[in-house]
C-alpha cells in the first residue's frame, strides 16, 4: 500500500468511527424540551438532533491519561481590572520558551443549574508543565502549559502561543490536549512555523485544559490516534491532526479535509438546525446550535474552505440570525427596563447578542454585527452590567465620514 493511499484509509476509517459520535461542540449538549432560557444541559446529543444524522454503533472510548506536574514558581494570573474579557497573559517556560495567551471575547462558564453566564472577575491562570508521565512520544515534549479555572471556556476561539527555540522540519512537531489533571489525553490541531532560530507553534482553543506540543514519529503518531478521547469535541480535535510522515500533496489533504468537514455537517450540524425550525422559541437549543455551528465553522475557516462551503454557511448562518433575533425580540425589552433588573435575564440577552453578532460577522453582515454589539454594550451598561465585549475605538478623516448609525434600541427590530 502507497504512503498517500494508506493515509487515506486511516483517515476514512477514523472518520467512520468519529461520525459515529455526537456534535460538534464544547462538551455541552442541547435539550429541545427545556425552558426558553438561555440554559445548557447535558442531555444525549441525540435528544437535539433526533434521529436524524445519528448512527446506532458508538465508538469506545479508550483514553490515555498521564500524569502532569506544573511549575507554579512561573504560573502567571490575570485579567483587564478583574474580568475575563479581552486581555493577553505572557510568561516564561523555560529560558528559552515563552508562551502568549490571547483572549479577544468573554470567557463565560456554566453555573450549577445549567444557566450560562459570561464569567466576569474569574481569575485565569497559566501555568508552565515542567513534567509528564506517561507520554506516548519517546522523544518527551517541548512545551506545555495548563490553563485555568478547568471548565471554563471561549465563546470564539482564544489564541495560545508557544515560542520554541530551534528550527524543525515539516512533520516533527505534534500538539497535544488533555484535562487540568492529565486525563484524557489526545492530539490537537496546530499551526507549526518553524524560521529564523526559533519555532512559534499557534493553538485556537475554545476551553480551558492542558495544551503543548511534542516531537513525535508517524508510529507514536498512529498510535495515539488509536486512543479514543472521551468527549466529541476531543475526538473532533484528534481526527484533525494529520499524519505528516504519510500525507499526500497538499491538494489531496485538502480534499480529504472537505469531505471530512462535509460529512460532520451533513450528519451533525444540519440535522442541529433544521431543529431549530420545530422548537421555535427555545433560545437554550439555538444559542446550543450555534456554538456547534461556530466551532464548525472555525475548522472550516482555518482549513482555507470557506469559499467551498459558502452555500451551507448562507443557509445556516440565515436560519440561526432568524432564530436569534427572535430570542432577543423576547428578552430586550427586560434587559433595556428600568434597574435593578434581574442579572440572569441580563445575561441571557448578552448570550444571545453576541451569539448573533458572531453569526452576522461569519455571514458577511458587517452592518447587522454593529448593530448587536451597540445593543449589548447598551443593555449592559443599563443594567449595571459590565460590557460584554472589548471597545474598540474607530474614527474616521472628514469628509469622508458615513453617517453616523441611530443607536439601537428595543424592540429590536
């Protein structure tokens, strides 16, 4: 069998095993039956989507879990004047190694009755691994940091950044993720440049675990492959990362990576929303829906396809604007009312403006977009709320100035 051949067919048969397995998502499925409030529940996956999409053999989880041991002397703590929301934490790993943590959106986390909620004044912590047990790479890892509080996660991706010295040839380096404690480990998708006496290896990241990176043969590689994390969106990541030593040229990859992406959509995001249109009005199921549609839709942008997609994002991005709009048409008018206002009722409205407005950015909607982020910012700042997203200052030169758009306000329109 052909290097490129054999690689196609570990692929096909990874592939069959991961579509086997629920949503793509963060870890958090929806229910179709719960209240219309902006409530996360762990429901089966099967339960939002019917039966459509689902297939009756579930793939068996067999995960690889190491043993992890920090260096807290260079654990680095922060935030902007004590939120989770748009700042940038930077620390040493070694001598040699620094790592960058980028966070542009809120943090959000789930309280204990299922409500999501933004994660205002929750500390993060990043801290350097400086060992691990049980590593299935012969050659040990390069760098890896944990990120905490475990559990907490991004609603668009955050981006982490380790700078390595060195330079490494195309298919050296593999990233890695496992829980805060070690379990679950499992490959994760990473940008690797390797140029000028240095390797800078790039992570989008969507929730708080341990992330690195690791020097690895193909072997060791297919190996890990064979260790089945326990989540979705772990065996979503794992299948991502491709065996460098056996890859076809880049347009093959590219083709292996549509059909992928295209399979995933067909058999879970699509069935996700045509539910939308039979559970009308439950917000908890379309905010659901259009987390899994973002995370889909980030793979689909970071493998360059796009363009490919477009008649799918058209339809899906239309369906949950519509849906959203609806959800914010129910709660504008309480969080736009006189305060005190009820913070959870707040926070359910800002869940579903920036849901929206991510969703209007992906469709092209620039116009929409603003619109939501005004509205937020507005109700936030109503209700005594902290905003729910980074100003960002924008002038403009005379007289090439556009008038200025009416601010937005209830009921949203």
């Amino acid at each position: 069998m052909t290097r490129p051949s054999r690689f196609i067919w570990i692929l096909t048969a990874m592939l069959g095993l991961t579509l086997a397995c629920g949503p793509i998502s963060t870890g958090l499925s929806p229910s179709p039956t719960s209240s219309t409030s902006s409530n996360f529940t762990s429901e089966p996956a099967s339960s939002a989507t019917g039966e459509s999409g689902t297939q009756e053999t579930p793939l068996i989880p067999n995960p690889l879990n190491v043993q992890i041991t920090l260096d807290t002397t260079k654990a680095q703590t922060g935030g902007v004047n004590g939120l989770a929301l748009g700042f940038e934490l930077t620390g040493q790993i070694t001598n040699t190694t620094t790592f960058t943590f980028l966070v542009s959106e809120i943090l959000v986390s789930l309280e204990a009755d299922g409500t999501l909620v933004p994660a205002y004044g929750t500390p993060v912590t990043l801290t350097p691994v400086s060992a691990i047990e049980g590593l299935p790479f012969s050659q040990g890892f390069l760098a890896a940091i944990q990120l905490e509080p475990q559990g907490l996660f991004m609603l668009s991706p955050a981006m982490l950044m380790l700078t390595l010295p060195g330079e490494y040839e195309p298919g050296e380096l593999v990233g890695f993720a496992a829980d805060s404690n070690g379990d679950n480990f499992h490959l994760y998708p990473a940008n690797i440049i390797s140029g000028g006496g240095q390797t800078t290896v790039l992570f989008d990241i969507l929730h708080f675990s341990v992330y690195g990176v690791a020097q690895a043969t193909s072997q060791e590689i297919m190996t890990q492959h064979g260790r089945i994390p326990e989540r979705e969106i772990n065996q979503d990541d794992d299948l991502l990362v491709p065996l460098p030593p056996l890859s076809p040229d880049q347009a093959e990859l590219d083709s292996i990576l549509r059909d992928l992406l295209g399979q995933q959509h067909d058999l879970r995001i699509k069935p996700a929303i045509d539910r939308v249109f039979e559970i009308e009005g439950n917000c908890n199921y379309v905010d659901v829906v259009a987390q899994q549609f973002i995370t889909w839709n980030a793979h689909v942008e970071s493998g360059g396809a796009s363009s490919f997609f477009k008649d799918e994002i058209a339809r899906d991005t239309s369906v949950l604007s519509n849906s959203l709009l609806k959800c914010m048409q129910a709660t504008c008018s309480i969080c736009m009312g006189t305060p005190p206002i009820n913070k959870q009722s707040v926070d359910s409205f800002l869940i579903h403006a920036f849901y929206a407005e991510k969703i209007a950015t992906i469709a092209g909607n620039s116009s929409d977009a603003e619109r939501w982020r005004d509205l937020a910012n507005r109700c936030a700042d109503n209700a005594k709320r902290p905003l729910p997203y980074p100003v960002v200052a924008c002038c403009c030169v005379p007289p090439n100035c556009g008038e200025s758009p009416a601010p937005a306000t209830c009921p949203v329109p």
